[in-house]
C-alpha cells in the first residue's frame, strides 16, 4: 500500500506529460490545417524584379566544366580615338546637356517612328558589357496594335491591385504629386513597347543550364545605355516596371522560362501637349565624393 502511495504521483506525472504532447499534436495539427486554409497573400515585389545573381542550379543541371565558352579567345590590338582636353571638355559638356533633356514622359503621340531607328538603339544598348561576355539580354519589340493593347490591358489590371492593396498608403502618397495611377494610355499610342528581358540562364547544346553571371546588374546597363540611346535621337520613354506582370507578360510574347522581365519601355514622340512634373536634379556635390 505504501509502493503504491509512492508511485502514485509519479504516476500523476506521466499522465500530465501525455495529456500535454497530446494537446501540443492536436494544436499543431490544427495551425497546419489552418494555414492551408488560409490563402496565400501576394506580395507587391514581382518574383520577376529579385536578383537572379545568385541563383544556383542544381549540381546536376550545371555543367561545371564547359559553359560553352571559348579557351582560346584571340585578343587583338585595341585602338582608341583620343581628345585634347578642350575637346574632352567640350564633348562631356555636350553629352551632359543632351542626357539632362531627358525627361520620364507619359503623353506619347502615336506618329510612327522609322523602324531602323528602333533598331539601331537597340543595337547600341547590345553593346553593354555583361559579366564574362554573356550578353544575357532580350529586346522584345511590340508593334502590333492588338498586342500592345492586351500589354495594356494585363499591365493596368495588375497595377490597379498594386496602387490599392500591394504599395501601401506612403508609396502611392509619393506618387501623387507626379499625377501617376494605373491608367496607362501609352501603352496603346506609343509606336513602339520595348519589354527588356534578362535571361536569369543560358542554354548550352547539351541541354544543360549555362550561368549568366550578374545577369540583373548586366541588363541593367544594357537599358541604361538604351536610355542614352532613345534620347540621342530625340525619342522618349518612360520607365515602366510593372509588378506582378512578368509572368503573365512572358507567357504573352511567348518568352521562354529563363527569361524574366525587367523593364517595360513605351517609345515614341511626346504629344503636342504633353507635360512633366516640374522636377530639379541633385547638384553634383550632392551626388559625387571625391576621396
């Protein structure tokens, strides 16, 4: 009678902790039920925006000993124009007051624009360096009415969710002063959309994957100088990345999957009475360190 007086809050205890790792089951149970429930929220960032710079395959999609480069990549002499420096003064103030014309517009004229001037600019921003020469870059030119419209059409229903759910009140607040919403007009009267696309991966013949080294920070020059390129001769764009788009956009141009967007530029002449925020830029000391 004494054991059994001994054991019986050991007993007690044992069937607390039983009681407690069945509660703690059930509860577990119950939260994983309840998020599958629940519905996946969709975040504002496009998947389509994040660096794939340090994407990594899986080992055996990478063919780590050929990446279909050549060895042996001949070198030849490299002969530059060079200025005086009155000339290099001359030509960098020049280049300067042509680059600080440019300016975002959003009221483009439907007025052609000659298509070996599309070409040509698009050339110039295939001249980019890419890391280890990739070039992991697509141009997509639209043209064709019907397809621009349904870029429009996908672009506007997306951007409506973004301004009222996805950017949140301080985002859309800041864009108030430059009159922006998710209507987008110039998708339809710009001549030409041209969609920039980064290739986040190469194909080699074999089938397997190639790395495309700093394939964002690459293209990312590659439209820069693009930019540069449009306001040269006198065209002008606005930067558009339309979040949460991507996918839809790339299944729409029949790009293929290694392929994300990256920007969105509508190309034209500006309307007659197109107008622009009354914007001022940083002074140089501003923007540059000295050291």
């Amino acid at each position: 009678m004494a054991l059994l007086s001994s054991l019986t809050p050991v007993f007690i205890a044992m069937i607390c902790v039983l009681i407690g790792v069945i509660l703690k089951k059930s509860n577990g149970e119950k939260k994983k039920r309840e998020i599958k429930r629940k519905p996946l929220s969709r975040p504002w960032v496009d998947e389509d925006l994040k660096d794939g710079t340090d994407h990594h395959f899986e080992e055996e999609e990478v063919d780590e000993k050929w990446q279909g480069l050549d060895e042996n990549v001949a070198h030849v002499p490299f002969f530059a124009e060079r200025y005086s420096e009155a000339e290099m003064i001359k030509r960098s103030e020049m280049f300067y007051e042509l680059l600080n014309k440019r300016r975002s517009v959003r009221f483009l004229s439907d007025e052609p624009v000659p298509r070996e001037v599309i070409d040509n600019v698009i050339r110039t921003a295939g001249t980019s360096p890419s890391g280890a020469h990739t070039e992991p870059w697509t141009f997509v030119v639209v043209q064709d009415p019907y397809v621009k419209h349904k870029i429009r059409e996908i672009v506007e229903e997306e951007e409506e969710i973004n301004y009222k759910k996805r950017m949140g009140d301080r985002w859309v607040n800041d864009l108030k002063r430059l009159r922006t919403n998710w209507i987008k007009e110039y998708l339809d009267t710009a001549p030409y959309l041209i969609l920039i696309f980064k290739q986040v991966y190469g194909q080699l013949p074999n089938g397997k994957k190639k790395t495309h080294y700093y394939n964002e920070i690459s293209v990312s020059i590659a439209c820069g100088i693009l930019l540069a390129a449009l306001q040269n001769v006198g065209l002008y764009t606005v930067t558009s990345t339309p979040l949460n788009c991507g996918p839809q956009l790339r299944l729409l141009l029949q790009r293929p999957a290694n392929e994300k967007l990256l920007l969105l530029l509508p190309v034209g002449y500006p309307k007659r009475d197109a107008t622009v925020p009354a914007l001022t830029r940083k002074p140089l000391e501003d923007i540059m360190v000295v050291v």
